[in-house]
C-alpha cells in the first residue's frame, strides 16, 4: 500500500488562495494551501473525533514548549545556557502532534533542536532545564547538553548533533523491536537538509528492505540554516523521494497539529501490523533562527510573519474557541499553569549543582577495564 | 585443543557466542549466504538462519548506524567490514554515535557492538585496500580496540569483545586468516581485554609488537638469539586500553625497545607507546626508543614496492641491533 504525496502548492500557481512570497532574498517555497476555509474545515472534522481530554493534553502541550522555549531563550541571553541552543517554535505542532499519536514505549529520536520532542515524550520540563543549565540534575547528568538529551525512562534516545545521525540510528532501534518481537514503533525526526545526507537513503533503503517499523518524520523548515531548500536540493518533492524505495509516504501540513497526528497514527498503524516503514513530509517553519547566534539576514521580515499567521498554536486555539472545547477562561487556566511549569523548572535548574568534578571521567565506558588485570 | 586457522577460531567465536546469547546478531556485507568474503562466517547462516546472520547492502556508514542503534535497543550486534578500509564511510557513527553515546547520555545508554573485520595490507591490492588504520579508534575515548596475532588469542579477544558492554574495533589481519595455532575447545575460554602477552620472554631487548608484526617479531627473536641477543616480544593485543603496566616492566628489564608496527609511522600507536615509556621509564632506557613502522607512502601494487612498504624481519632485527648498540 501507497499514499500518494499531494500535489504541492507551488503547482497551483493560478489558485489565488497562495500567498505570494517575495522572492528575494528569502527564499522559501510556499507553505501547504493556504485556504484558511478548507484547514478550518478539515480541523473542524478531526476536532469532532477526539475526546476533550486529548485535545486539551495537546493544546496544553504546545503551548508549555512555546513557553518553554521562550524562557529558554532568555537564559541563553543572560548567559545560564552556554554552547548552541535551537529553538524549535513555530514548529511544535510536529513533535507534538506526531508523538501524541504513538504509546510510552515506543521509540523517538530526533536531531539537535530537540526541547519540545524530549518533553513531548515525557520527560520532565526540569530535567530538560537543567540540562541546558548544564546541572547535575540535567536528563544527561549536564554531559550532553541542548543537543544531547535522553531519558531511557520514557525511550527517548536523543539528542544528535551530526545532521542525519539519528537516522540510521533509529533504523536500528526499529530493527531491534522487530528482531525482538515487540511491536513498538520508533519516530526518527530531522531537518530536510538531512535529506540531502546519505545517512538517509542509506536508511530508508534498508527499512524498506527488512521492513523495519520507523517512521521518518522530516520537518521540512525551509532552510538548513541559512541556506534554503532551494538552494540546497536538485528536486524538492521530498515526500516523492519516498518512491525511490518503494517506501509509503504523505505530505503533511506541519502547522495543523490534528494533521500531524493522524498521518502518524496511520504510519503507527502500517508499523504496528506490518513492520512497515513511513515517510512523512511535514512541511513546518521555523520562526526564530537557526540557533541563538543566527543573524537571519537570509530572508525576509515579511517572510516569517507570513508564516506567523499561520502560528500552529494559534491556529489551533481558534478551533478549539470556535467548536467550544475551551472557554477564554480555561485558557487562561492553561496559560497559569503553563507558566507555573516553567518557572518550576527554571528554579529546578538554577538549584541544582554544578556535575560534580568526578563526573568528568565516569560514563566513558559501561565496562571501564584496568589495563593488565586478569580475571 | 586443537590446531586450527585463525579464520576457524573467530568462526567457533562468533558461532559459540550466537548460541550462548540471543540478542547476538551478525551484519555485514556477504556474511551470509556468500559465507563471508574471506570465509570467516562460513555456515552461520546454515545453522543459525537468516535472522541473525544478515546480508547487507554496501551501506556501511548505514549498517554501522543500524547496528549502533539496535545496541542502545538491548541487542548485541556483530558488524562485520568486509575490510577496514570499507569503515572509513562508517566512521560518523562509530566516533559521533558508538563512541560517545554512554557519556553523553549521563550513562543511559551503553553500546555493545563489535565493528570486526580484516585490516592491514592483504597481498598486492594496493592503497585504498592496504591501511592499518589502528590509530584512529584508538585515538577515541569510549572505544575499545583490540588486535589479535594468533588463533587462541582471536578466538578469546573476540569472546570477549561480544560479551563486553562497550564498542569493541577488533581487527583482523588479512594475511594471518590462514595461521595456524592451538585453540581451546571449552565454550568458556576467554581472554580478557586490556591483558598484554608476553610472546616471548628474554632479557637484553624489548620487541613490541601487535598483529602482523608479532610473527615478524618472534622470526627476528629467533636470529638476534643466534647472535646473542635475548628478545623479549610483547603483544598488546588490546591497544585501547593499553596495558602498559607489562610492556614497562619489560622495558625496566631489558632497559632497550623496539616497537614494530605495519601501520605508518606518524601519530601512530608505537608514537603513544614510545611516548609513555619515555614518560614512565626514561631511566631505565639505555637507548631512544626505536620504532619500526610501514612506509610513510599509500600502499604500492608492484610486488617488490609491496614488500619495501611493509617491515619485515631483518628491519626488526637491525632496529634491535641498534638499540643495542651492537652496529
């Protein structure tokens, strides 16, 4: 079985419904159709399907990362964070909707801009804080930092910083559940400039061989830094890419959550039953640079906030009011609580304690060997 | 105990473990239904089947991951490079992934994995299939590697490799597979990693040796006996981590050392091993450190340039000599 990519937007240059994006200097291809009518529509409908508790678990997901990220941003300008920080809003429907189709045990791994995947799948906003904090009480003990979370509590399996890295890696997760009989699935997230690695053919051309249940989530964000996508790739359907392995793919609008989550659980479903793998192209946007430190002179003011109407949590929160699952009140509740969930893991990270200075040598070996002793 | 070749006892090692465990699986290029490219995976596959013994495409920076991840998974994955060369495409995953994942995860997720395969020159199949590039996993904090020169020694390292919880770079030699040499039969022999072997006892100069090189050694012990020097050879076997603690207290001994290695010379093992004997035991040395190394040229095809790249005895026997200052 096939899904068919649908056709991208930039093909329908006579609907008036896309927006036009200047194309100097920014570079991005457009976004997934942008009738507003036919995503309220299509939101409306999946709304109907889900249970009030769901909806609410997802908004208040979505929204906690944003905030999340924020805060984070503010540490890294006052000097709390060292190294790279990546920040992922703008794209948060993707992590959330997508790992809220999928169980506990099952598998995630993405790339180095990773906050809201590794909160996403469970693991505390603190232990996350604290590692950026570089702290003790970091999920990596503060030896990994933003790129390297991991939490083998909830299978999250970071956390890497070499673009395309994780992707041969989760390959192997998912083979590993499927040697073991186990019907886990695992979710590899990554960049679109990822696609560009051999890492990932190498992969999908192997999963799709031993019918391994990975599902590649790419979160196409335009740009591989500061260079657009098409800057960067000869042919940029990258859900067609799919077809090169006779893999089953669809092409996602990244800013609906509801869409995200239901093209996974489809994926979920193919991985489950038949062992078989899936690519999702997500077609997202990034609205802060590519790190802290990104002058952002590759495109265009009018660019971001273009995609900034279509702000994933705003979006979502207008279907929400509009079908009545949440009150002006209650999301205000959410935003409480939200910030109290910040600030506690803010005040987690600043007291927890620098790693100790012995920590520098622990963890390098599982076994570590005293040269010469026999046993 | 029995003879066999060193192609034989990794087989016994690899087939004895897969029925002790499992979660052990074997992957590489040809190692199934072609038996391995030199034989060393022969009738795996008949006995074990095609869920452990696995044919792969020639993917390897993709297999390497595969296997890398499968590890942090609970299994215990074999990864067999038809040759060490074919591992530089692989190298992103066995430093930035196998390497690292232990530490920078605060300790969650350990890697057993074996990267194994032949390495080293083979006969005339020039640069890009002759390196012994030994020096570079060992350079890696978070990786072990281990380099056997005899058939009880491949059997019992790799044992040992597969059993360990750690990423293991174990190579082969391909020009010793046919050696010949006396093997445990029991299922439980082992040999521990990080545990030198004295090759050789004597007591007027140090030969250290690793891989090719040992028989070389033990040939140029035999004619400096003739000539009234004692050698004693010692063989690593683990590069990292280094026993050094044996190789210091031959040096202490024998006050003289030669350190031969098919590799090449610069930022080499053997600049590590003389560097820390100079750190440890300058006063015991009555000679510099000498080291005898593989030419510092990509490997040549022409038989005669072959043989110049690659040290052989009388290079051994003449560092020796000097060392002993007997030229």
């Amino acid at each position: 079985m096939r899904k068919r990519a649908p056709e991208p937007s930039r093909r329908q240059a006579g609907d008036k419904s896309v927006a036009v994006i200047d194309e100097e200097p920014g570079e991005a291809i457009d976004s997934p159709s942008l009738d507003q009518e036919a995503v309220k529509e299509a939101q409306k409908e999946r709304l109907s399907g889900l249970d009030r508790a769901t909806l609410i678990g997802i908004y208040h997901e979505m929204v906690l990362v944003r905030r999340f990220e924020e805060k984070a941003a503010e540490a890294y300008s006052s000097g709390k964070i060292g190294g790279f920080c990546h920040l992922y809003i703008g794209q948060e429907a993707v992590a959330i909707g997508a790992i809220s189709a999928i169980r506990k045990d099952d598998y995630a791994l993405t790339s180095y801009r990773e906050h809201a995947h590794a909160i996403a799948k469970g693991m505390t906003p603190e232990s996350v804080m604290a590692e950026l904090y570089g702290k003790a009480g970091g999920c990596s003990k503060g030896k990994g930092g933003s790129m390297h979370m991991f939490d083998r509590e909830v299978n999250f399996l970071g956390g890497h910083g070499i673009v395309a890295g994780q992707i041969p890696l989760a390959t192997g997760v998912a083979f590993a559940t499927k040697y073991k009989g186990t019907d886990q699935v695992t979710l590899c997230f990554f960049g679109e400039a990822a696609v560009n690695q051999g890492a990932f053919h190498e992969s999908l051309n192997m999963a799709q061989l031993w019918k391994l249940p990975c599902i590649y989530i790419c979160e196409n964000n335009q740009y591989g830094m500061g260079t657009s996508l098409k800057r960067a790739m000869s042919f940029q359907d990258i859900a067609e890419k799919a077809r090169a392995y006779e893999i089953a793919a669809e092409f996602v609008d990244g800013m609906d959550v509801l869409a995200v989550r239901e093209a996974t659980q489809r994926a979920v479903e193919r991985a489950r039953k038949d062992y078989l793998p899936t690519l999702l192209e997500v077609r997202t946007y990034r609205f802060m640079g590519h790190s802290m430190s990104d002058p952002g002179n590759y495109r265009t003011r009018a660019e971001i906030e273009q995609h900034q109407e279509r702000d994933p949590i705003k979006l979502f929160a207008a279907s929400l009011k509009e079908e009545g699952v949440l009150s002006d009140a209650e999301f205000k509740e959410i935003e409480a609580k939200v910030k109290e969930q910040v600030e506690r893991a803010v005040q987690f990270a600043e007291d927890s304690p620098l790693p100790a200075a012995e920590e520098l040598f622990t963890d390098v070996y599982a076994n570590p060997i005293v040269p010469g002793k026999r046993d | 105990m029995a003879v066999v070749t060193m192609r034989e006892a990794l087989n016994q090692a690899l087939r004895e473990e897969m029925l002790r465990d499992e979660n052990v699986f074997l992957m590489g290029e040809e190692v199934a239904a072609y038996e391995g490219a030199y034989k060393v995976t022969k009738g795996l596959l008949a006995e074990l089947g095609d869920k452990r013994v696995i044919d792969t495409p020639i993917t390897e920076l993709g297999f390497a991951g595969l296997g890398v991840g499968a590890a942090m998974a609970g299994l215990r994955p074999i990864i067999e490079f038809m040759t060490f060369n074919f591992s530089i495409l692989a190298t992103d995953q066995i430093i930035n992934s196998a390497a690292k994942m232990l530490y920078m995860s605060g300790g969650q997720f350990k890697v057993p994995i074996v990267f194994r395969g032949p390495s080293g020159s083979a006969f005339q199949v020039s640069s890009q299939h002759s390196q012994a590039i030994e020096s570079w996993f060992s350079y890696f904090p978070g990786l072990k590697v281990v380099m056997p020169s005899t058939p009880a020694d491949a059997k019992g390292l790799l044992k040992s490799a597969i059993r360990d919880d750690d990423p293991v770079i174990f190579m082969e030699q391909e020009r010793m597979y046919g050696n010949k040499g006396e093997v445990s039969d029991d299922v439980e022999f082992t040999i521990p990693l990080g545990v030198a072997d004295i090759k050789r006892e004597g007591t007027d100069a140090t030969i250290v040796a690793r891989s090719l090189m040992v028989p070389m050694a033990l040939k140029a012990a035999d004619v400096l006996e003739q000539q009234g020097v004692s050698c004693e050879v010692i063989d690593p076997r683990t590069i990292r981590p280094l026993d050094i603690e044996t190789i210091l207290k031959s040096v202490k001994k024998t006050n003289r050392v030669v350190i031969a290695e098919e590799s090449h010379p610069y930022f080499g093992v053997s600049a590590e091993i003389g560097s820390q004997i100079m750190e440890r035991a300058f006063d015991y040395l009555d000679a510099s450190v000498r080291r005898v190394s593989g030419a510092d040229v990509p490997m040549p095809y022409a038989k005669n340039l072959e043989e110049l790249a690659i040290p052989g005895v009388d290079q051994i026997v003449a560092a020796v000599r000097e060392v002993a200052y007997l030229d």
